[in-house]
C-alpha cells in the first residue's frame, strides 16, 4: 500500500497534515503527529478536539507528509477511520511523546480524555 | 485575519498543504506552493488536476503550514475559493517559482492548463 520509494516519510519522526471533514462537510487540516505499523497509521488527540469529533462524524481522512530536506518529495495517504480507541493510561500519547522527542513529565495530563485514532489507508498518492 | 503572531509562515516560502473535497466528499491534502497578499492566498495548478476538479465542485479548503525550525508552530488557515483564473502566460506560476527558488526554463510548459486559485480566509487557528 506504501510505496516502497516513500516508506522513510512515515519512518523518520515527521509532522504529518491530517485533513478532516468538519460537521458542516468543510475541511480542516492541522500538523499531527503520527506512527505507521505496516497496516494502521495512529494519531492521538482528546475527547474534547475538533479533530476526534470530525472523524467520529466524518470517518474519511487523508494525510499529507513532505521531506524537510526535499520538500517536493511528499507522500499523501487518504484512507478511513478504522475506530478510536481509549487511552486513559497515556500509554500511546507516550510512544508518540517519545517518537518525536517531547520532554514531559508523565502521568500524561488530559489522559482521561485521551484517545487513538486508527487509520486504515485506502489509497496512496506521492511524488 | 492573520495573527500577527503567525504571519511570518506567509511571508517565508514555506510549503503549505492544501486540503480539498474530492467529488465523493472525501478530503485529500498535499504540500503546495503559496503566496498571500494580505487578502487572498492564491495557489497555481492545472485544470486537468484534481485538486482544480476538487475546488470548482466543492470550494471550501483548509491550508496547513508549520515552522520547520519549530514544528509545533503552525498555521491553519480555513478558507473559501473566491474564483480561479487562468494563466495563460504562465506568469502567476512564474511568481511563485521565483518565490520558492525552483530552477526551470520558461516558457511555462503547461501554461494553457495553469490556473490561479484565489481563497479568502474565513478563519483561522494557530498554535
């Protein structure tokens, strides 16, 4: 599904550009960060972001990742909701925190409102 | 419109990465070139594109730009296509080359295709 030429976009701890669709059918997009498991790309937001309440109306996404060194060189993803998942414990927002190097001092404050969001890719465009 | 506080991610030549509606209502975003004179953003693509296709059937669109010295920086601008226009001498692609230091020869190959894309901001969110 990734293309083999790009994979290192989704390696390298970079932001990604997470489009969704707002309640009004209008779009947003904000940098995030994000990690790729070879079949799910995960985001952690809160309970109480516009983002969560985007993709629980509107489960279509798509993601947009350039190269800092070459910032021609970008992979775009568009894939679904697969589902949110809790994450009271911070665990996830933890691997992130530490993918992208944020010093904070864990518990993760808004743990209780934290959650994950899984990503299933349908479709890749890139250049 | 735009923070004060934010305003510099206009002025450098930073990617920005453009969310669209495609024809079935679901998002796609990918890095673009831009630039802003205080009321519009204008981008430059070609009408065989789908992010054209995209902006004439659904006009709203959402631009993200962070700082790449500091990427919890960013800007999201939410916005509406005003009007596209052609550019038939390739000229409007012609500034924005310049702007983003892109090396080629005119004339503009594709300049009977090239259109401008003129958002004006409705709203805006930064961090």
């Amino acid at each position: 599904m990734i293309p083999e030429s790009h994979k290192d976009l989704l390696d390298r701890p970079l932001f990604a550009h997470l489009a969704t669709i707002g309640p009004d059918g209008t779009p947003a997009v904000n940098p995030v960060w994000t990690v790729w498991d070879g079949e799910f790309l995960r985001f952690t937001t809160t309970t109480n972001r516009r983002k969560y309440k985007n993709v629980v109306e509107h489960p279509h996404v798509a993601v947009s990742i350039n190269d800092p060194e070459k910032p021609y060189r970008y992979l775009e993803i568009r894939g679904v909701v697969e589902r949110t998942e809790p994450d009271p414990s911070g665990d996830f927002f933890d691997v992130l925190a530490t993918r992208y190097g944020l010093a904070y001092e864990r518990p993760v404050g808004d743990a209780d409102r934290r959650v994950v969001i899984v990503v299933k890719p349908t479709r890749t465009t890139s250049q």
